[in-house]
C-alpha cells in the first residue's frame, strides 16, 4: 500500500523538484502539489494523507505553524534553506527536517523513516507526550506523566515533576493553551495538575501522589467536577 504524499511550497521550481523525487519514489503516491497552506488544508479535507513535505517560509502562515494548527497531523517532513529552523521544528515531532537544496540519498532516508512509522501498529506506536523546555543552552524534554503540577510565580512558571523543578518563562495561561490533549486540569487561577497525580479531592484542596496540597479556587470547582469526577463516580458514602 503506497504512503499518499502532499507537498506544500510556494516556490515552483521546488514543487516540482519535490514532485519529481516523490513520482520516482514506488513507495509514495503524489496527492496534490500546494503553493501555501490554505490549499493544502483544503486538499487534507479531500483526500487522505499519510506524508506531508511542507515547506517552512511561507506568506500566509508558516509551514510550522501550520502544522501546530492541525489537531491530527500527519508525518511530516520539513524541507527549508534555514537551518536555524530545526529547533523550532521538533516542537511538533516531524520524522524529519531536510535542508535544500535536497540530496536524493537523504530524501530516502526520510522515506525510510516515514515507512518504519507506518509500519508499527498504533497501540505500539503511540508516543507518551511530552514538552520541552529550555535549560541554559539546552533543551529538557518533559514527559506528561512525570509532572506532578504547575504553579505561576509572576512571568514564570514553576513545573514540579517527580525528579527535579523547572521554572520557565511563560504565563500559566499560555502553558494550558499549548498542552495537548486531557491529562492536566487548571484547579486554581495559579495551578495546575496532572490529573494522574490526584490522589483524593477534598474540600479546598486537590490531594496529590506526592503528599502536596494544591488549592481549589473558586471558579474551578464545577470544573473540576464536570472534567474530573462526573463520569467516574461509581458510589457515594454518607
């Protein structure tokens, strides 16, 4: 079964470059050929994608941000004149980042990497999520399942996992906007939590693994019991 293939770049010469190297590759199938992201959402909408080769300058939106704004992405290969990229680009997990002007021995090394993904079955596909910060010159991927909570202390944000804290510079608010799926729940205006931590809720508080008491802020009880607790409940003791 072939790997369906959209390429999306504004610049023609390198639509058809990257359109050749896909036609002379027997395990893509080319599905469309787009000069900016619009079109190639529209062109998501129609057809099935398994690969994306998306260009990252782009006018409209940037190939990057493009990515971040679809909920299921497909793999995505990057290919850029920009090095300075690369870092940037591993916030949303392509297989990979390729610099023009391509070599065609690269490009299949990409392909092969595209072929290993597909080929593993989904339940053993699947990736724990995970987040990066900066750490002086360094970048420290975080696992979802190793944080316990987040608390906002002014422009920073102080992230407490099992083994060490982290104190970024970023708002509380934009941290929740970025963190993907159900696994953390905003429980007061300056914290929030993995819901796999809580331990009891009681009250005031949010009981966690650790031992640690978070606050309950008002505006976040019925919150907390629609996302948390309603669904789940199985009995009530007096």
């Amino acid at each position: 079964m072939k790997i369906n293939t959209l390429i999306i770049d504004d610049d023609i010469n390198w639509q058809k470059i990257l359109g050749k190297f896909v036609q002379m590759n027997p395990l893509l199938e080319l599905v469309g050929v787009c000069g900016s992201v619009m079109e190639g959402y529209a062109k998501m909408a129609e057809k099935e994608v398994d690969l994306l080769i998306c260009d990252i300058e782009m006018p409209e939106m940037s190939g990057l941000d493009f990515i971040k704004s679809i909920r299921y992405a497909p793999c995505v290969i990057f290919v850029t004149a920009h090095r300075d990229y690369a870092l940037d680009c591993y916030d949303v997990s392509p297989i990979d980042f390729l610099l023009k002007p391509l070599d065609m021995d690269r490009f299949l090394q990409s392909i092969e990497k595209v072929r290993q993904r597909l080929a593993v079955l989904p339940e053993t596909a699947m990736v724990s999520p995970y987040f990066f910060v900066r750490e002086n010159l360094n970048y420290e991927q975080i696992a979802y399942n190793d944080v316990l909570y987040m608390k906002a202390q002014d422009n920073f944000l102080q992230i407490v996992t099992k083994q060490k804290n982290y104190l970024p510079i970023i708002s509380i608010t934009k941290m929740e906007e970025q963190l993907k799926g159900e696994a953390f729940l905003r429980v007061h205006r300056s914290y929030l939590v993995n819901r796999s931590a809580i331990q009891r809720i009681t009250k005031n508080d949010i009981v966690l693994s650790s031992g640690e008491f978070i606050p309950i802020g008002d505006q976040y009880r019925m919150q907390i019991n629609r996302k948390h607790i309603e669904g789940y409940l199985i009995s009530r003791s007096s």
